[in-house]
C-alpha cells in the first residue's frame, strides 16, 4: 500500500510530525491501540472519504465535525447485556413478549459522553498526542502503556461536565419488549442479538442475553417437550382396569385406558399433548398412575377389603423377595 512515491512521503512526514506517536497497529486488534485505531490503509489507498492524503490525515486528526479522533472517538460494540426474566408455566411453553428492563452504563446525556462541561470541548493530551498510550525506552526496546495524564482516554478535560464529573459515562436505563420463542425451559439462557447496550460512535449494538425461570405449574411438569402429570387412581381401577379422565394442558381432559393388572407408577403416553418443538412436532404428555390409599373407609368398603384379605391370604407378595435376598 506503500508504493506510491509521493504518499510514502506524506506517510513519513506524518511520522515526524505526531513525534513517533504514530504507528502501524501490528499485532493489534482493528481499532485498538496505535494512533486512535486508525487505519493507515485508509490514508494511502484513497479509498479514504477525503480520498486519502495527508490533508485527510490532519482532517480526520483535528476536529473535523467538531469531532477529534482519539483513544475515545472510534467505533465501539455496544456491550452484551444479561438479564433474566420469570415467565409463568403456560407462557414457557406458547412464547410471549415481556417487557424487560435494562439498566446499563453508556454516554453521558448531558456532555454527549465528551465528559466536558456544556460549551466546552475535550482537547487531544499534549502528552500523547491523542494516542492514549505513551512508550518508554528500556534499553534496546520500548513498551506502550496507557497514558498517565489522560488514563488511556487521549482525552483531557479541563471543564468537566458536572453530571458525569468528567468521565462520559452515566448509568441510564431503557425497557425493551423481547419476544421469548415457545418451548423455553426453566434456567434457559436467550440470546437476542443486538438488543444489548447500543454501540458507540456508529459501532454495532451488543447483544442481550436473558436468563428465563418458569413459575411451577400445581399439576404438570415438563421433561423436554413432553409435559409430566401425575394421576391418582384406585387399587380396584389397576387391578380390574378403568377408564380414567386426565387432564391436558390447555385443553379438554383426555381419557386413557387401563388395561387389568397395570403396576403402580406405570406411565402412559398420550401423544401430541406436550411442548411444541421449534421444527413444529408436538411433544407427548406423560401421564403416571399413582395408587392413592384411602384414610377412611365405610364400613361397606372395609369389609370388602377385609374379604379380599381373606381371598388372598395364600398370596405373600414378599416370597419372592426374601429368596432372592439370600442369592450372592
Ligand atoms: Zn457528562
Ligand atoms: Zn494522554
């Protein structure tokens, strides 16, 4: 990019002028570092938007717009922002919209984030020319650090803005409506891209991330995309085998068949009765047969129960297990 004669000149003439303060950001991130984050390709492949030059340097350098470019005037990412949010049971699962509200650090309204008072104007530190960072020869090498008299800003203020005492910067806060999708889980993290803190001088807003808790429903719970319930039922409905209503979420109660002789804690399966999945199939319900012993008993049932005892005196339901016990 250096080829041109005439620019190279301009290039080394720069150099003297910003008294070595001027460099090529190797090893650095665009943006970072070097003097101001500016690109010295810009200056010499005329593809600058003063078509490059020197003339453009000392534009873009000194005040051009009211603005100088230093440390603190280049395009920067908005910061990610996290947050969380509690939805309840039934919002999890069908998506919603909530209003969250997002507290954060950014420019200063008053000052504009210049940090200098109304009617005044920051100007370039004489000491590093603007750079932010100033060097120091140790023998055969130099090392770079943040300027002492700006604290890395290039940046000094001689009338500080009374809102922000100088630093640019005010805590503000800003609610947002985001859209949670369908299907989330409790303890599931978000990203919205680009709805954290906005960017600065034209850089791209950050990205938010929120951290979304689900309320407990009293009767369902969820595994995935299927939706867990617990039906009680009696001792004769497993052994003879019923009928039984259970409920859906959001919908009418479904009727699932127990055949005679069903254990306890069997699950049955209703199909198509849970979570929505982001390619559009539905998740089942998990319904759970749970045996309920009654505390009371009239005495037509106690007795019932008392000759079933009878009936079934033959039967030790713990032969089994006291033999298998004895196995090694
Ligand atoms: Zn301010
Ligand atoms: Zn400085």
């Amino acid at each position: 990019m250096l080829s041109d004669e005439k620019r190279r000149k301009e290039y080394d003439e720069a150099r003297s002028l910003f008294g070595g303060g001027f460099r090529v950001p190797t090893g650095q991130r665009p943006g970072q570092g070097g003097f101001g984050g500016f690109d010295l390709g810009d200056i010499f492949s005329g593809t600058g938007d003063g078509g490059g030059g020197l003339g453009d340097l000392f534009g873009t350098v000194f005040n051009r717009g009211g603005r100088t470019n230093t440390a603190q005037n280049r395009a920067r990412r908005g910061a990610d922002v996290e947050t969380e949010t509690t939805l309840t049971f039934g919002d999890a699962i069908d998506g919603t919209t909530v209003a969250l509200r997002l507290t954060g650090e950014g420019p200063c309204p008053v000052c504009h984030g210049t940090g200098a008072k109304a009617g005044t104007m920051p100007r370039v530190c004489p000491t590093c020319n603007g750079t932010g960072q100033s060097s120091r020869n140790l023998g055969s090498f130099g090392i770079s650090e943040p300027c002492k008299d700006c604290h890395g800003r290039g940046l000094v203020v001689d009338d500080p803005c009374p809102e922000c005492s100088g630093s640019g910067r005010a805590m503000s806060s800003r609610t947002i409506q985001a859209r949670i999708p369908a299907g989330v889980a409790d303890g599931q993290r978000i990203k919205l891209a680009a709805k954290g803190a906005p960017g600065e001088r034209g850089g791209p807003a950050g990205d938010l991330y929120v951290r979304v808790h689900v309320k407990p429903h009293p009767v369902f719970g969820r595994s995935g995309a299927n939706l867990t319930v617990t039906v009680p039922v009696t001792f004769a409905e497993l052994t003879l085998g019923a009928e039984v209503k259970v409920p859906s979420h959001r919908g009418a109660p479904v009727t699932i068949r127990i055949p005679p002789g069903t254990p306890n804690r069997r699950t049955f399966t209703v199909r198509g009765k849970g979570v929505r999945r982001k390619d559009g199939t539905t998740g089942n319900m998990l319904a759970t047969v749970e045996v309920m012993v009654p505390k009371d008993l009239n005495s037509k049932a106690r007795s019932a129960i008392e000759e079933l005892r009878e009936a079934t005196a033959g039967q030790d339901p713990r032969e089994e297990l006291l033999e298998r016990a004895k196995e090694a």
